[in-house]
C-alpha cells in the first residue's frame, strides 16, 4: 500500500462548486466593538472544536437559522466577515489539511490537550458578546456506532463495510477519525450508497464540500487514519438540509457510511482480524480541538457511548494455496524461478501473481535475497530448507505480518 502524507479516498473528491458558491456575511456593525473571550471555531461555545461546530455554522447560514452567539468564533478564517468561506476553511481544518494545520487565534493549545480562549487579536468590527458555555457533556448511551462487516473475507477480493448508527434523536451531522490496518486491507472508497441518505439526495451530498473523506498517515507505521466529516446539507444557498432519520424516537442500526476495502490478508486465521479502530490522542495534536467520533443535532454535540472496533476473519476455505519459490507458476522449482524474480525486481518483467511464492526466504520481502536464497538451495547446499510451503508442498501461507499476498497460483492441484 503506498504511503504519503494525505490521500484522498476512492471517486471522492472535493466539489469544484467552491468558487461559484454565493457568499452569505452576517450584518456586521459598522464599528468596533468590545472583545470578550472566545476560541475560534468553538462556535457552540462548549470548548471543543469539532463536527457539530461545523454545523452550527452552517445554519447560521439558513434564512430562519440560528444567530450566532460569538460571530467572532464563526470567523474561523480570521478575514473579518463570517461566509460559507469559513465553513469551507472549518472542514480543511477538520480534515488536517496540511495548508489549515490550526485555526487563527486564538487557539492555542495548552499540553497538547486543551484550548486557551482570549480576545480577538485581529482588528475588526466582529462583535463577541459575554457567552454561557456550554459543557461538551460525556458519552450518551442513546447514541451508538458499530461496524456491519462480512463475517470472512476472500483474500484479493473486496469487502462492503457500513457504519451502522444507533441514534435517540435525529442527528445533521457526523464525524468519525478511525485507525485502518494498512497490513490488512487497502481502502478504496468511502460513500453514502446503500445507506439512509435517500437515493435522490446522495449524489448531492457527496458532491458537497460538506461531505469529505481522507486518508492520512498516522504515527503508527501500520495504520492509516481515515476522517470523514458529513454535515447534511449541500451547496445551494439556501442550503438543503435533512435531519437523519426524519423520526422521532431511537432508531437503531441504521447503515450511516459504506467503505469498501480491498483485502490483503494472506493467510486464514480463523481469529478476527481488526480492520479499523477508533483514534487514540497521539493521532491528533489536540483531542480536544480536532476530529472525533461524534454526531450533532441543531449545534449540540452526541458523542457515542460506544465505537467499535470493526473486524473480519479470512474464509479457510478460500484462501490460496501455493508453493514457496515457484514464481513463475509453472509447477517446478528450478532456475528459472531466479530468473523469473530477477527479471521482476530488475528489468521490469511480470509481477508474480502469488507474492508469497516469489518470497523464497520468507522474510515479508522480495527482494534479491529471494533468488539468491533460491539458488542457495537449488544449487549450492547453503540452504537446508524451503520454509513453509516448500516446494513441492502446497498450502496457505502461514499466519505472519507482512504485507504480502497471492491473487492466484494455479499450479497446485485442486
């Protein structure tokens, strides 16, 4: 799986309608006025900078929505004028874009952890009156997120995943930041088919530049970090908006997102593999100020009572069978299997349709070690044995970490 810092995940994209989006400012008056203290883009004033701050934004935008309780806290880029700019400058934020790594002050980390609210340090006639803060509040047991996976997984194949959503009330908005085993499963895409969102909408939604995914890298070598922010409304001003589901009452499990992954594991476990799990706080440089898995409902944040983890097992029953160090797939083992690699890894030849064939000395690499471990073995006595399934043997690849994997060996009987 190629790394790089950021990447943008499957058909979806960021809208092109950016520059053709109407701007809508707030009356502003006509002098300056007092600063009371505030922390840009905490806009719902509860001293967190996440997903249902976006969406109170994005209301104050609506003919009949809210005011804002602190214009200066919605100014998120700082210009002097609250527009449908500082949304889309609020979701780079969200998203860690590398050009958006914090928001103007003030917003200043303490330890890492926690926001620091003080007066506006740009000129400008925003006002920020005496605001009541509102406690963020911990978990709710009426909101709940788990993953609706496939109970096994066929290796080189894809797999459907859908965020499942137990929810009190209707929610406008969501977020979620989840670590993706890179060793397991390559990500594909992320999108909203097949899900509550109505057919008719869907299209519109994921071309909003309210709906963004991304792929980044994470502190750990082995996981990436998927973020997905989702408010439900579109690109039109007056903005269309749906609150999901449109009942009253708990709802529970119903489909949210579907990602779909392709399958990298290459061995059967028959023990869970996990796939994806919630962001730990060194993924991000402030918890408190960033991504998090949550919904929103008119402004107010639903944090989750519970996030699982998502897992899959590979099926026994499909996994390939190959024999180590025959290459070529031709059912021998002999010199041209070397030659097969070497013409691979050095002249541009065919890539092995079963990695781990071509990974002679099973070390999760193929590398010139390979033919040469080949060779050893073949020719010279310094090799004393095939690791498993040495050739002419036949099985499934050992349960181990790398990274490598077989599509199809057809060499080994049925």
């Amino acid at each position: 799986m190629s790394r790089s810092s950021q990447r943008r995940v499957g058909p979806l994209r960021r809208s092109l309608l950016r520059p053709a989006l109407l701007l809508v400012a707030l009356a502003l008056p006509s002098s300056a006025v007092a600063q009371h203290p505030f922390i840009r883009g905490d806009v719902n004033f509860d001293e967190h900078v996440t997903i249902a701050d976006l969406s109170f934004l994005v209301d104050s935008f609506m003919p009949i929505g809210p005011m804002l309780p602190c214009p200066d806290a919605g100014d998120t880029n700082d210009v002097g004028i609250v527009d449908f700019n500082d949304a889309t400058y609020f979701v780079d934020y969200l998203m860690r874009d590398l050009a958006v790594p914090d928001l103007p002050p003030p917003f200043t980390t303490i330890a890492g952890d926690a926001l620091e609210a003080g007066p506006d340090p740009t000129p400008d006639t925003i006002n920020c009156p005496p605001t009541l803060i509102i406690p963020h509040g911990p978990p709710h047991p009426g909101f709940q997120m788990k993953w609706e996976a496939p109970p096994t997984a066929v290796v080189g194949e894809q797999v459907e995943v859908f965020l499942s959503v137990t929810t009190a009330d209707p929610i406008d908005a969501f977020s979620i930041a989840y670590r993706v085993n890179n060793k397991a499963f390559s990500l594909q895409s992320v999108d909203l088919q097949d899900t509550i969102f109505p057919a008719g909408l869907r299209a519109t939604f994921e071309a909003s530049d309210l709906f963004e995914t991304r792929l980044v890298s994470s502190p750990h070598p082995d996981f990436d970090l998927l973020i997905v922010t989702s408010v439900f409304a579109d690109d039109t001003l007056p903005h269309n908006r749906i609150l999901f589901p449109a009942t009253t009452g708990t709802v529970t499990d119903q489909r949210l997102l579907r990602i779909v992954f392709d399958v990298l594991l290459d061995a059967p476990t028959d023990e869970e593999v996990c796939g994806m799990t919630p962001s730990e706080p060194p993924d991000y440089k402030t918890q408190n100020a960033g991504l998090t898995n949550e919904f929103a409902l008119l402004g107010m944040s639903r944090i989750p009572a519970t996030q699982e983890k998502m897992t899959v097992k590979l099926d026994p029953d499909e996994a390939v069978i190959f024999s180590r160090g025959d290459s070529n797939d031709d059912g021998a083992f002999d010199l041209s299997d070397a030659s097969y690699t070497l013409n691979w890894l050095f002249v541009g030849g065919p890539v092995p349709g079963c990695l781990n064939a071509a990974d002679s000395n099973d070390d999760g690499v193929i590398d010139i070690s390979d033919p040469t471990h080949t060779l050893g073995y073949l020719f010279s006595g310094t090799v004393a044995s095939m690791p498993s399934p040495g050739f002419p043997d036949c099985d499934v690849d050992p349960p181990d970490e790398d990274e490598l994997f077989c599509l199809f060996y057809t060499s080994c009987p049925e």
